[in-house]
C-alpha cells in the first residue's frame, strides 16, 4: 500500500472554502488555489517552490479536485 500523502484538502464547506490538514494537524482554510499554493508553501518551507497542486505523492484531494472551489 502506498504511503499517505501528507496533505489533505478536504471536501468543500458550504461557507465557501476547504479544510487543509498536513500531517494530520489543521493547517488553514484555502479558497481557492493561490491559497492553497500559499498555505503549503509557508506550512512546508517552500517559500521559493512551485507547488504542484495535481502532485498525488503530496496532495489528497477529498469530495472534488483542484478545481473544486466553493462559492460562499
């Protein structure tokens, strides 16, 4: 069985945004990619990176994908 990724985008909330966990701790609420983006890049020390959002080894996407985005 492969590993878990380390990151868990959560499915869509109806007030708009989604739940972010790495490591199993709650690191914020993305609305959107550019804050997803951001988030992992300060949560993981990547201030330079490009962060690979379609990246399966890094992210799990649950109840919708990368362009799942709630509107509030």
């Amino acid at each position: 069985m492969p590993p878990h990724p380390p990151v868990i985008v959560h499915p869509p909330s109806p007030s708009g945004g989604r739940r972010v966990t790495i490591h199993g701790q709650i690191a914020g609420l993305a609305h959107g990619r550019g804050d997803l983006a951001e988030l992992l890049r300060k949560e993981l020390g990547a201030q330079d990176e490009v962060i690979d959002l379609s990246d399966t080894d890094l992210i799990e996407w649950r109840g919708g994908g990368v362009d799942d985005w709630p509107h509030p």
